[in-house]
C-alpha cells in the first residue's frame, strides 16, 4: 500500500512536517562564521575554560577514555567520589549520585521511587526527560497546569495512592521562569509527597553563588526533596546528578534501572565537571553576571526580569520564530527556537540564553538586532 509501507510513511510524515514548518535540522555549530552564542546552555562559559578543559584532560590521562563498565560493576572511579563529594557539599544537600547524564538522572530518581502505589503529579511544562521517566516507571501520572500550586494541593489531597511524587522544574527550560518551590515542598510535607526539583537551569545560574533555587530557598537538608541536575549546562561537561538523602542515593544505586545498566560516566566528564565546579567557587559572581546580562537580553524583548540566564520570548507562530533565528544569524547571533510539539501550550518561541562572559560590546549588539526581531518589543 503507498503511503503505508516502509519507508514510505516516514517521507508521508516528512513532507507534512515540512508543510507546517516544523522540520527539525542538525546543523554543525563549529563551522561557518563563528556566530555570537544566544542558544546553547554553557552559561558560565565554562565549556572552553582552558582550566576546565585542563581537568577533562588530566582525567582522561589519569582514568582512561572510557569508565569502562557500570557503576556497580567497575566503573565506579576516584572522580565519581570525589565529584560526588564536591557537588553535594556545593549545593549542601547531603548526598550525591552521579550518572552520564542529565536524562538519566530524571530517568533514575521517578522511575526508582515510584511504583504501582504511587501518584506522580507533574507540572504541564516538565522536561520530556521526567515525562519519560514517567512513561518507564509506569505509574499513574496527573498533569497539574504550570506553576499552579492550588491544583497540585487538590491533586495531593484527593489522589488513592500511598504515596506520591511532585515533578517540577526550579528553572524551567523553555520558559525560564521559576517554580513556586517553597510552595512545592511545603506542600510534599503536608501532604506525604516528595518534591522532585529539577535544577538542570539553574545549579550554576541561580540562588547564592549558583547553588541553585533550592538551596536559595533553605530545602536541600529536607527528607521529602530531591534535586536532579545536569554536568551539561553551567558546569561546561556532561553529565547527570541526583541530591538528595543518603537512603535515595542508596535506593537509586540498588533500584534505578537507567543507573545500573549504564556505563560510569567518562572520567574526562567528571574532570571537566570538578574544575568548572571549583572555577565557580574561586568566581561566585559569575552567577550573577549570567543573571544579569540574561536581565539586559530580556528589557531588549519587553520581558520581565529572568529568574536565571533563560528568555521566553512568544512568537505569532513556527514560521516567525524560525525567521527570527534567520534574522539574528544574518547579523552574527545564534538563538534558538521551540516550536510545536516541543512546547506543550502550542506556543512557538525565541529562546534566548544569557551568558556571564559576554562582554558590554556584545550584549549591545544583541540588545540592537532583538529589538529588530520581537514583536512589540521596543524599538
Ligand atoms: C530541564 C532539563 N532537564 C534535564 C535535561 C537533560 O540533561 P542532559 O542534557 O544532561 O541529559 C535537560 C537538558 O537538556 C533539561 O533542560
């Protein structure tokens, strides 16, 4: 049958993908004209820092390429201690797992404490890694609208199961808004929850010296908070974590399937991961830079002041936010763009990052094309 057999669906699929203006393209971002960076999530600029760079370089020497088996097998390394270590005595939670990614970590953490007795309530704009993280645990998942804590209350209140978990973003990733988090834990105490806080946007950005918005809000000592957060953004490596009680870290490393049956995290990760993590030591005002330039990108939209270094900027549709990013690259800016279905409202957007290097020449040339770009922005 045309149309039904393979491959001919998948070019059906293509061809009305291209139609509506949301085919999605990979485009090497190490060539052409180097582009000045509005998009990516290196937002200390810590991806390139020759002493960041310099302690991936050492750990591969000093580990090998590769972590060479899972964590629970033999590839459980020095780094990983130490990083573990390093990033819970950072952040002041009281423990620490590290995974090979961000993606894992949310995997990890729903799929390992949730089972049949347990509501998941996840925020409308959670990242797809928890909705997946939904989708292995199996469990019974109510979708609460963004940021919207009365719900989340009655969701609690009213739901059969013994237990239950609250999703949410401290940072959320597309919107760059902050979630009600003292709100969210005090609601998890109440109501025998445990607030899954997800810091990937903001460990580095946001609360004192970018500890991120848990330990802003006083939560990281608490039973009933986890935080899960990325090596990939901030900290300039790659790489997942979990922080939280020693009994989750234990629970995670003898339950977490994405854990277990996964290779170590690749020691020139960690090692990039561990310097960047002590450069932002030596240099606490680097989260604030980031904060405030993202603070200078967004009055040039019209915007509200950012929680961290994320700006939502909404577009009429796909076709203007894939112009927009045309616009920008044309006079030598690289931002990006979500549009449906990776927005869960429909809404198509700019997304711009804000980052602590940028220097005052820089940013005003951002200031000057984005007021071209956004609707309504002021010219
Ligand atoms: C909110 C959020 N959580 C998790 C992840 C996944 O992190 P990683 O890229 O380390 O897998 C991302 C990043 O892409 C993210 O934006």
């Amino acid at each position: 049958m045309t149309g039904s057999s393979f491959p001919a669906w998948l070019a059906a699929q293509a061809a009305g993908r291209e139609e509506r203006g949301l085919t999605r393209r990979l485009a090497e971002s190490d060539r052409g004209e180097p582009l000045l960076d509005l998009a990516g999530n290196d937002y200390l600029g810590l991806a390139r820092d020759p002493r960041v760079v310099a302690g991936a370089v050492a750990a591969a020497h000093a580990y090998g390429a590769g972590a060479t088996a899972s964590r629970l097998v033999s590839g459980t390394l020095s780094i990983h201690t130490e990083l573990e270590r390093a990033m819970a005595a950072f952040t002041g939670f009281p423990s620490a797992l590290v995974l090979s990614s961000g993606y894992h970590a949310n995997l990890s953490v729903v799929q390992a404490l949730a089972d049949g007795d347990t509501l998941v309530v996840s925020d409308a704009h959670i990242h797809a890694s928890m909705i997946d993280a939904c989708r292995l645990a199996r469990a019974a998942v109510t979708v609460t609208p963004h940021n919207d804590v009365a719900a989340v209350r009655h969701v609690l209140a009213s739901r059969g199961q013994r237990r239950a978990l609250v999703l949410a973003e401290t940072i959320y990733s597309v919107l760059g808004d902050a979630a009600p988090v003292a709100a969210l834990a005090g609601l998890a105490a109440d109501y025998d929850a445990v607030l899954i806080a997800d810091e990937a946007h903001a460990l580095g950005v946001a609360g004192p010296g970018g500890r991120g918005l848990l330990a802003a809000e006083g939560l990281t000592g608490r039973p009933d908070v986890v935080a899960t957060g990325t090596l990939s953004k901030s900290f300039g490596a790659q790489g997942g974590l979990v922080l939280g009680p020693p009994a989750v870290r234990e629970h995670l490393v003898n339950r977490a399937r994405p854990f277990i049956y996964d290779t170590g995290l690749a020691p020139a990760a960690a090692g990039g991961a561990l310097a960047a993590l002590r450069v932002l030591q030596a240099a606490p005002e680097l989260a604030a830079r980031a904060v405030g330039n993202a603070a200078a990108l967004a009055d040039a939209c019209g915007a509200g002041p950012p929680a961290g270094a994320v700006l939502s900027v909404p577009m009429p549709g796909p076709r203007e936010a894939l112009a927009g990013v045309a616009t920008a690259a044309g006079h030598g800016l690289r931002i990006g763009c979500f549009r449906p279905p990776s927005t869960p409202d429909g809404i198509s957007r700019l997304r711009l990052t804000a980052h602590a290097h940028h220097t005052g020449e820089e940013l005003a040339l951002a200031v000057k094309v984005l007021r071209g770009i956004v609707p309504g922005a002021g010219r």
